[in-house]
C-alpha cells in the first residue's frame, strides 16, 4: 500500500480520492436498506438457526445439545401430526383455490358482466385471514351457525349438528374451505392475466380449426397457460406451507392440538410452551421447505426477466 | 334458433351460427358466473346482517333470520370502545409509516443498484431479497428476546421499525424492475448539468416513480393492516397493539364480546382494505400482477 502511494504525484492522488468518493456513493444509497434487512430479518435467523442446536428456553443459559431439538421432532406424535396437517394444507391449498380458479377462469373469460363477478370474487382476498378467520367461526358454530342451520332446512338433519371446527381431521378440512374462499380470487387474477397475454394467433387458428367444447381448453389454452399455472401453483404451495392466521384465529390448533400446522406449533412451542430449542428446530425446518419452494418460483419468474 | 336454420341457408350461415354460439355462451357464462357470485358472497351477506341485531335478538333467532331492529351503530361502538378503537389507529400509523418509510429505503437502495451500477448489484439486491424467502416463523424468538433486550418490546417505535424491514425486500424488488426499464438519455443529461447523486434521485427519479409508489403503498398498507402475527408477537398493550390482534383477543373463548360485537368489529377491521380495494383496484390489479407474475 505505502509503496504505491508514495509513487503518486499531488494531482493523481486528489482525483483518486475524488473517484473514491463517487465509488462509495451508491453504497451510501444501498446502506440503509441492508441495514434494516440485515437487523431484523438477517440476524434474527442466524439467531434462530444456532438457537435450534440448544436448549434455550427463555430463562436459563442456552446449551449447545447438537441434534437434539431435531431428533425430537422426529419421535413427538405432536410434530408427526403437525407435519401431516401441513401436507395436507399445502396439497389442498394448491389444488383447490388454483384449480377452482383456473376453472373459473376460463368459464368467465369474456362473458356478460365479467369484470363484476371478477370484482365479487376477488373480495374475499382483501379481508385479513384473520378476520375470514372471525367470520367463518360464526359460519361454522355447531349450534348457531348458519352452516348447520342450512344443512337442517335442505333434509340433512343428521349433518346439521355437526361440530366442524372441533373434531380432527373435519376442522383442518373446514379451515381449508375458508381458505379456499379467500384465496380463490388472487389465482383467478392471475389466470386472467395470463389468458389476456396469451397469442391470439394459436387460439384463431384452433377456433377455425373447429375446436370447441372442452377440448378448446384442453388441448390450447392449457398448454399456453402452463407458465402461469406453474407460478400460481407454486405460490399457493408457499402460502398454504405459512397458514397461521386463519388457524390460529379459528382452533388455535386445537382441539387437543389436532389442527397444528408447522407454523402454528412453532408458534406454540416458542411462546407458549416456551420450549426455544426445539421452537427455532421446527422455524430451520419451515425454512428449509419453504426455500426448496421459493427456488423453483424464483426461477420461474427470473426466467421471466432478461435484463440484469 | 329452429327457424333461422329451417328455410334456406344465407352464405354466411356458418359465420352467424358461429357468432350466435358467441353470444350463447357469454350469456350463459354470465349467469353462471352470476350464480357462483351470490353464493360466494353470501357468507359474507349472513353473517355481517347480525351486526344490525341486538344481543337479545341475536342470542333468541337463528342466524339466518333477517334483523327485526337496527342496531349496527351501538354494536360498532360496542367494539370501538373494547379497544378496537386504539388498534385501528395504531394499524393506520404502522400502515402509513410502516410501508412510506419502507418504499423509501427501497427506492434508495434500488437507485443506488440499477442507477448508479453498484459493483456486484445482483448480489446486494439478493441480500436484501432474501427477506421474501424465509418463512416469518424464522424471525419471531430472536425478535421478540433482542426487543425485549432493547427496551423496543410493546412500543410504537419498535413495531414501526419491523414493519419497515419486513416491507423493505418486496419494495426493492418493484422499484428495481422500475429502475431498470427506466431510459438512461436524461439522467446522462442531468448528470451533464451538474446534478450530484442525490439529486439526480430526488429531483428526477422520484417524480418519475409515482405509479409503482402508489402501487407498493397500497400493498404494503394492506399487509401491515392485516398483519396478526408480528402483532401477537411484539406487542401487548392496547396503545401499542395493531388492530388484527386486538380483534382475535375479542374473539376468545374467554374474552366475552358477543355475537353482535364481534362482527361489527370484523367490519371496522375490514372497511379499510375492502374500501382501497374498491376505490383503487387498477392499482390493486397492478400490484397483484407485481406481486406473482413478477412483470
């Protein structure tokens, strides 16, 4: 370094310094920004990460305990449960809302009074899960809901009794069909975002070509949209993966814990069982699933983009 | 239908049956479309209208009984007065300055990236974009112990400086893509008149951002407005605490609000979201196209 400086004439060196101070402007423009990430989402998980290889539990000095935390999870029925409630969610909450969207997509591209019924279904999604949550325990009540009282007045008096959302695995189901109503027009947007950007030359040509009925969709519209399916699939794999809202507002996981997903157990282990340790192990794990999906969507919509 | 295709066939039969089958199915689609509607705002519909009963009404009728007596305007105060009221303002001060100071800190961090070529750019906006990745579960003990530590635990300060990080990757994401697309002839030219950095981004860059602006606000709003989880987390006091967990405290096997109460209290929660929707849902379309597709 010494030696290098000491060659350089008065004039060299200022505009050095001069080239010094544009190169490290936009690192003054990035700074703050990196700083809050890095504080308060970065540092936190490196926290929890270490924090899954002890025994924290809010009180004492933390003990390294290796893989303790995880091979726990491995032999608790409490987590094998869990874990089942989550697979169930992420299987349904892929193939329920995008499915019924991409269905409702095609019935109500281009029809009388369509950006209305878009509008319709799309509201759901603009309430809080947590207060879909609030308005579908009133639903589901067993005694004054309106559920039940319907299922009576059609002729199914041995249904109308039924307590919904407290007997497993039929409340795990009946927070997925909430779920379902909310999030069923997101995906119908998506869908008919895609089927506007769609080439018109494929579709002309398949339309004179005679296709109709349901092999129009099929066998065109289908293999088109397969983009956007994919994107939308993967999201609602993400989101059905983190569903603690709805839960947490509808059964807090109960009865019994029967309706914990991962997320909800985390919660409940960390903050009210205060069992840190094993809490941060089940956080490294939704992490682990959660960046497997996040890589294949982030590779989708990255594919999407050619600049950088 | 019949008689049209009974007596004699008009040269461009083919193409009006064609237009006719169109026209057939959009009608057809409509009142399907129609149909499915109704019932999926009917949940909605059953359960707001038992918000206009009384408690008496309420717990005596069935639910799907319509109202006899109009009492939406006390049930509203009811809920109001049982510490909604606190959370709904506190919920409007995370949204607005939870997601403006958000979309600042991005907008800088994007401009200093995609503007002013920052060495290795991609790995810096992948560092902040890591934020989306992980699941929020990852944050929650680290957090809650290091506010607690901090004195930041149960405070207004503390809940504003998360919601500003939390909101801070999905914002750069936006404004990146907003910066790259943006034409590069003006800022040469404004550098050219002597404009420094700073300037350049203030003066001629941020006029120009206003629609993903507005965009990213409404988006940020409504996700700081409908955040519970951060909320159970971080906070506790009625003066602190956002809206979604004060409602979900009211809804409680033990915390007593009735029927009534409790949905009128669901509609306060929800007006706010369900109203920008409504007013602005170009924007909202906008941002939903953002937020999945990515373009």
């Amino acid at each position: 370094m010494t030696v290098t400086q000491q060659g350089r004439t008065p004039a060299r060196r200022a505009s050095a310094r001069r080239s010094t101070a544009a190169s490290l402007a936009p690192y003054l423009f990035v700074l703050p920004a990196v700083f809050f990430v890095a504080v308060f989402l970065l540092a936190p998980m490196l926290y929890t990460f270490w924090q899954s290889f002890t025994d924290a539990d809010g009180l004492r000095t933390p003990n390294l305990v290796g893989l303790r935390n995880y091979a726990e999870l491995l032999t608790s029925s409490n987590f094998t449960l869990s874990l089942r409630n989550t697979l169930i969610w992420v299987v349904a909450s892929v193939v329920l809302p995008v499915g019924l969207a991409f269905a409702l997509a095609l019935a109500l591209e281009r029809v009388v009074g369509g950006n209305f019924f878009r509008t319709a279904l799309y509201l759901p999604s603009t309430l809080a899960a947590a207060a879909a949550g609030v308005l579908f325990s009133f639903i589901f009540d067993p005694t004054s809901g309106v559920l039940n009282a319907a299922l009576g007045a059609l002729g199914f008096s041995s249904l109308s009794q039924t307590e919904w959302l407290f007997r497993s695995p039929l409340n795990t189901w009946s927070m997925i069909a909430t779920y379902t109503w909310q999030s069923v027009g997101a995906n119908l947007m998506i869908f008919l975002i895609g089927l506007q950007s769609l080439p018109r030359e494929p579709l002309e040509a398949a339309k004179i070509d005679g296709a109709s009925g349901l092999k129009f969709p099929r066998l065109i519209t289908l293999p088109l949209m397969t983009p956007y399916v994919t994107i939308a699939a993967l999201m609602a794999a993400v989101n059905g993966f983190k569903v603690f809202d709805l839960i947490w507002v509808m059964t807090q996981g109960g009865p019994a814990r029967s309706s914990e997903t991962l997320a909800v157990t985390m919660y409940r282990e960390g903050f009210i069982l205060f069992h840190q340790g094993v809490s941060a192990a089940i956080a490294v794990v939704i992490s682990l699933i959660a960046l497997a999906f996040s890589y294949f969507y982030l590779r989708n919509v990255m594919d999407k983009e050619s600049h950088v | 239908m019949t008689t049209a295709s009974g007596g004699f066939t008009p040269p461009n039969a083919g193409k009006s049956a064609r237009a006719r089958k169109e026209r057939t199915r959009m009608v057809a689609g409509g009142v399907l479309g129609g149909i499915i509607c109704v019932f999926w705002l009917l949940p909605l519909l059953l359960v707001f209208m038992n918000a206009f009963k009384d408690k008496r009404e309420y717990n005596m009728g069935e639910s799907w009984q319509l109202p006899q007596g109009f009492h939406l305007w006390e049930n509203l105060q009811n809920a109001w007065g049982q510490g909604l009221g606190s959370g709904f303002f506190n919920s409007l001060s995370y949204g607005l300055v939870g997601s403006a100071g958000a979309i600042l800190l991005a907008s800088l961090a994007a401009f200093g990236i995609v503007r002013l070529k920052l060495p290795r750019g991609l790995w810096w906006f992948l560092l902040i974009y890591s934020g989306t990745i992980f699941p929020f579960q990852v944050y929650l003990i680290p957090l809650f112990k290091a506010y607690t530590s901090f004195g930041l635990y149960d405070t207004w300060v503390g809940m504003v400086l998360f919601y500003i990080a939390i909101c801070i990757p999905f914002c750069t994401f936006v404004m990146r893509g907003f910066f790259i697309s943006m034409p590069w002839d003006f800022q040469e030219a404004a550098r050219l008149d002597g404009c420094n950095d700073w300037m350049i981004f203030w003066k001629i860059m941020l006029p120009l951002t206003r629609a993903p602006m507005l965009v990213l606000l409404l988006f940020q709003f409504t996700w700081i407005w409908n955040d519970l989880l951060f909320g159970l987390v971080l906070s506790k006091s009625d003066n602190v605490r956002p809206i979604m967990p004060t409602l979900a405290g009211m809804q409680g096997l033990y915390a007593g609000s009735d029927g009534p109460t409790l949905i009128a209290a669901v509609m306060i929660a929800s007006l706010p979201t369900l109203l920008l929707f409504l007013l602005l849902r170009p924007y909202f379309m906008q941002g939903l196209r953002l937020s999945s597709v990515g373009d």
